[in-house]
C-alpha cells in the first residue's frame, strides 16, 4: 500500500483527524486519525468503554465532536453522506410490523432495495406481518440490519452486528457482508468483540485503547510487521538480544520464553519465529495497552492541523509516550 495517495481523496471512504470527544472531564476518543480505504471491511476492536460506540458515532454524524474532524468519501466535514449506522441498541419503532418497517425505510431512501431487506427478513425466517415489538433480540437485530442494508449506502457503520445473533445467522450475515463489499464496492466499519469474526471478515484493522488508536491499517501488513518468538530462556526477564526491538508483550513459563514483538530487523541468536495470528497480535495488544500505536501507510494521514484540536486542549498533546511508531509497512 505504500504507492497509496490521497490524490483525489474519494479513494479513500472515512478520513478521520484529530478526532476526540469529551464528556464533561473525561476524553472517550482521544486523537484519533486514520483513515480507511473505499471497498474495505474494517473491524473495529477495544476493551469495553475503549470509544468504539463513540467513534462510530461521530463519523456516522450523530455525535458532534469535541475536537477534530471527520471526512468520508473525500467530501467536506460535515457534508451529508451517503452511510448507515447501525447502533448497538438497534432502535425501531416496536409498534410497527415488520413490513411496515421496511416501507419505512422504502420512503425515506430513495436507493431503496426491497429485494436485498426482504431476502435478510425472510431468511430469518421472521413474518412480515409480525411486530417488532414481539420479536427476539436476534430477529430485530436482523430487521435492523434489513433496514442498513436496504439502504444500500456507501458506508456501513455497523456496532457489535453479531451480538445477539445465532451462529447461522452471524455465518451468513458474514458472507452478506463480504459479498456486499465485493459487489457493491460498500465500505464497512463494523465493532466487535468476536476476533474470529474479525480474522474471517475483516481486510482491515482499527484498534482503540482508552479512546486512542493503537493499531490501524490492512491486517496482513498489521501482521507482517509483528513476530512470535520462543525459545528457552534461564533467567528472569527480556533477554537483551530480544529487548532490542519493540517488545508489545512477553511472558517466561518455565524455562519457555515467549515474545509478541515488532522487530527492528533480523532476530538473532536461537529463536523460533514465526509470524502471529490475528489472535495472537490483538490479545497481546489488549493486554499490553502501553505499547507504542502503530499504523501502516495506508492508514495513516498526514499531521495536518485540525479544526479545534490542540490549541483549546493543550492537554492533548502531552503524551510523548503515545509516539507513533515509526515502521516502513
Ligand atoms: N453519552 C455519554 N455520556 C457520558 N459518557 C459517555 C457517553 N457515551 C459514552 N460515554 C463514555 O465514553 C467512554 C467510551 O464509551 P463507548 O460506548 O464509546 O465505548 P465502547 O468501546 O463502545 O464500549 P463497549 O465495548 O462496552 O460497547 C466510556 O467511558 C463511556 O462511559
């Protein structure tokens, strides 16, 4: 990706910089910048209360920023767009059928696809007459998703789409997923605590932690700049020849030594290295959350200065610690 510019920017479908959201004294999102390339399927990761919800919701224009800005399809800030967002909590109007609620999203859309909302109603086996207020969790998360599909945007914002749903169900609103991509060229933002759900559907990776990116870019170049090494190991703590490169997490059991680390070229002395899985590079990240963030090229945006970012917040820009990475992936 390193050929990528931002050269007619509609290349590029959410350019976020800057972006942070106070409420009252405490930071949700922090900094963030990053962007993400059109045509893409995003997982969004991070602990609980980590500002995934906050951060999809800024970009998907319901929460107005503190700082920063937000940027999709290379259009002006602020601009309307073309996106759906799916919330965690999937509002609907519970008084409504099913059908109802489709037609409602028929009136309000203009590039409103019935056939594709029906097919993800009926293959769920939910009756159009039947209310919403009546149905499971999992088939309003489905009517929800009929509703954000049928919409059939550029950008799908989606927060924990596979919460509630069943493993068919999930398995197949994952080849939706994928398949819409593919075909439609749609864009796709989606949270989740579910890794292996990330590892199967995703091409790209944001990864917040206390409100801050901590990983961003296309999963096999997140992937080709990490490295597990193993070996035995006599004594206590990083050996030296390891603690040269960027160490994100490292554990000794027995005389096992183990290490998730970014190396700063070739590893020597008798180690066994291997390239990590998704898994193994998100859990490390998430137990280690004082590792330096990394973005690869394609993620990263140039430090322009932001709308109202720094000069109102001199605290934002205290954290030398908080140093990007500097990495040639
Ligand atoms: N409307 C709000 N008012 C006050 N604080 C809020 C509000 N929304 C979110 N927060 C706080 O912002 C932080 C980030 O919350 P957010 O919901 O964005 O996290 P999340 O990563 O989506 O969490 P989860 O994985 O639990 O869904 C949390 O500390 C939360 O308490």
């Amino acid at each position: 990706m390193g050929g990528m510019t931002s050269a007619g920017g509609s290349r590029w479908a959410v350019e976020v910089r800057g972006l942070g959201k106070r409420y009252r004294r405490r930071w949700a999102v922090r900094e963030c910048a990053f962007r993400l390339p059109a045509g893409t399927v995003c997982g969004l990761v991070g602990p609980n209360g980590s500002g995934k919800s906050t951060l999809l919701s800024m970009i998907a224009g319901l929460v107005p920023p503190t700082t920063g800005s937000v940027r999709l399809r290379g259009a002006p800030a602020g601009a309307p767009v073309d996106s759906a967002f799916l919330a965690q909590d999937k509002p609907l109007f519970p008084r409504f059928t099913v059908e109802e609620t489709l037609r409602l999203g028929e009136e309000l859309n203009p590039r409103w696809d019935q056939a594709v909302a029906e097919r993800i109603v009926r293959s769920g086996a939910i009756p159009l007459h039947a209310r919403v207020g009546a149905l499971s969790g999992g088939q309003r998360s489905r009517v929800a998703l009929a509703l954000a599909f049928g919409k059939r945007p550029g950008l799908l914002l989606l927060d924990e789409p596979m919460a509630d749903l069943d493993p068919l169900a999930a398995h197949e609103l994952a080849g939706l997923l994928m398949a819409e991509a593919a075909e439609q060229g749609t864009t796709v933002l989606m949270s989740s605590h579910q890794l292996s759900d990330v590892a199967t559907m995703c091409d790209q990776l944001v990864v917040l932690g206390e409100g801050r990116v901590r990983l961003a870019g296309e999963i096999d170049a997140l992937l080709a700049s990490h490295r597990l090494v193993t070996g035995a190991h006599l004594v206590e703590g990083v050996p030296p020849g390891i603690a040269r490169h960027t160490v994100v997490e490292s554990r000794t059991v027995g005389r096992q030594f183990t290490a998730l680390i970014r190396p700063h070229g070739p590893v020597e002395g008798e180690w066994k290295v291997a390239e990590p899985t998704l898994e193994e590079v998100l859990l490390a990240h998430l137990r280690s959350p004082g590792t330096p963030p990394l973005l690869t090229v394609g993620a990263r945006v140039d430090a322009a200065p932001t709308e109202k970012a720094d000069a109102a917040h001199p605290e934002n820009t205290e954290n030398t610690e908080n140093a990007e990475e500097e990495s040639a992936i």
